[in-house]
C-alpha cells in the first residue's frame, strides 16, 4: 500500500495544500485564499473541504493508498500546542488552536500537526532534500523576511515554548534599520528580500545613481529578481547589493555555526536563485567572520527542495517525523 501525507502550507494571502509521496514527489495540489475575514471556523471548515477533494482525486487514481496525517506549515506555528500565536500577517487574532480544529474534521488521521514555515522547510530539507543523513544542519529561508530552521542530533529545535529558531532576528547592526519586527538592526532588515531593496535604494542615493538600470524602478515595483537581471547586466549598483547582501549574511551564518557547529548551512528562497551573486560573498564574509577552529568546515548548500512545491514538502515532512516517536 502507498503511503502519503498531505501538506499544508499558510500563507498571508494563500494557503497551498498537496498529497505527497514517501519521495517528496507532490502527487495532486490545490490552494485557497487565505481569508482576511478573520472568521477561524469559516476557514477551517473551507480547509477541510479542499483537502477532502484532493484526497478523494487521489483515490481516484489509486485506491491502494494510505493518508498518514497532515502536516501544516504557518506563521508563528507553535508545534507545542498546535496553535497559531498572534501572527501578524494572518487575520486570525490571538491564540488560535488550528491542529484542535482541524483534527475534528479529520478524526481517523494518524498525525495532524503544526509548526512554523522555516522549521517544516528544515524537515523538508532532512527528509527529502540536501539533508538527508544530515543530523546537524540549519535552514535559512530568504523571502519577505529571514526564517530559520535547526536540526540537532537528528531532532528539529523548538526551545522550552515552541519558537526557538529566529536566526533571522538576531542583531546584526546595533540601532540600524527598523526590522519588521519593530526592534531595530536585525538581519532579516538587511539579507530578506526588502532589505535587498532597501540595500540598493540607499545604494543609488548614495552614489547618485540615476545611470543604473534600477534608478527607473520604484519601491513597490522593484524586487529581487530585477536585481539578479540587472547584476547579470554589469550594474554597478546591483552587483553592490548582492556584495553587501552577502557580506551581512555571512555574518549572521558566522554567529550561527558559533552557537550550533552545523555540518552544513542550507539557503532557501527567491534571492537565493542569484546562484553565485549570493553564495560567494556569504561564503567569503562567513569564513572571515568564524573563529579558526569552524573556518572551512561549514558547507553552505542550495536547498535541494523544488521551489514551487517546496512550502507544501515541507510541511508535508512534519507527518513522517511525527510518525517516527
């Protein structure tokens, strides 16, 4: 019999939701809007649905099939409780008891469990991707902000409350740019996705830029991949960007591998796709930054995870590992 799990991947604006194999193959997937109603039981019950129907179309193609669990990835999912806590992209306020919820709708699974977007990424990495025999790693996931995922001794680090893992808010610059957050110089304000834009809109001021392909681009309209084209075209301001990108991320990987001693440091996402633009200065600012006993040691990977099915894998991952106790 084929065993499956099912993935859940909430967003700000989408959730994601694909049945994936023992091989992190994604069979079937589905999304919906993730609702700005605020109303948890509406949305649950519109979930449910929509994993029903994507279990029902794989039936469908083979009825010798077994659905082990749900796995979900979200913004700050606490794999403790399975709740979502006071996320602030999502309209669902306050403590929100997704796995209690959902579990209702799906009384015969064998798992149904939560955790954050990065720590279901790591799992993905460990189970299906780079990491596989990797016991010591950590995932960094590059987007709208800077997440983290660390796996030690085999085992996805939670902390004593559910949210170990923001790497991505550790200071990096004393009083420097406001964070997301609202604390300020954090490294998710200089190596996300925004801070890549903030990077090089400072950058053109500074230099007085108007010759740069960017100049032209406004704030909203610029993004990440425009950078790479223009790096790819010789700009001057965009081959800055990713210097400095990299320069502050390999810092922030230095005080990493200090704390942890990982075998590797895996990259996921969109700035990510850069290829060499990123990974040659992180590497080279890492290594300068790390006490001689880690320097070249560390490996710092590509994840192996595929872009567009990744969130889902990922969260899909959290099923096996439970599964495993």
């Amino acid at each position: 019999m084929k065993k499956v799990a099912i993935g859940v991947d909430i967003g700000g604006t989408n959730t994601a939701i694909g049945v994936v194999d023992a091989e992190g193959n994604v069979m079937v997937k589905d999304n919906i809007s993730t609702p700005s109603h605020g109303d948890i039981d509406r949305y649950i019950a519109d979930l449910s649905a929509a994993i029903k129907e994507l279990i029902k179309s794989v039936k469908l193609l083979n009825e010798d099939i077994e659905f082990l669990g749900i796995g979900i990835g979200a913004p700050n999912g606490n794999y403790y409780s399975g709740t979502i806590e006071y996320a602030p992209n999502l309209s669902f306020r306050g403590m929100v008891p997704f796995v209690e919820l959902l579990t209702k709708h799906f009384p015969d699974m064998n798992a149904v469990a939560l955790t954050n977007d990065a720590n279901a990424a790591a799992l993905g990495e460990m189970i299906y991707g780079g990491a596989k025999g990797m016991k010591n790693f950590v995932m960094f996931t590059l987007g709208t902000g800077v997440g983290s995922g660390i796996v030690v001794n085999g085992d996805l680090v939670y902390g004593h409350d559910g949210f170990a893992g923001e790497c991505g808010h550790t200071t990096l610059i004393p009083n420097g740019r406001l964070c997301g957050c609202s604390a300020l110089g954090h490294l998710e304000a200089y190596c996300s996705a925004p801070g890549m834009k903030r990077t090089a809109f400072e950058l053109m001021a500074h230099y007085n830029a108007n010759d740069s392909l960017l100049a032209d681009k406004s704030f909203k309209e610029l993004s990440s991949k425009m950078i790479f084209d223009a790096a790819e075209k010789g700009d001057k301001i965009a081959l800055e960007v990713f210097e400095k990108t990299g320069a502050w991320l390999g810092q922030g990987l230095a005080d990493t591998v200090h704390h942890l001693s990982p075998e590797a440091v895996f990259l996921f996402g969109g700035p990510t796709a850069a290829g060499e633009y990123i990974f040659k200065p992180t590497k080279e600012s890492m290594e300068r930054h790390l006490l001689p006993i880690f320097k070249n040691k560390i490996k710092i990977l590509p994840s192996k995870l595929k872009p567009g099915d990744a969130a889902i894998v990922g969260a899909s991952a959290l099923v096996w590992k439970e599964l495993e106790k």
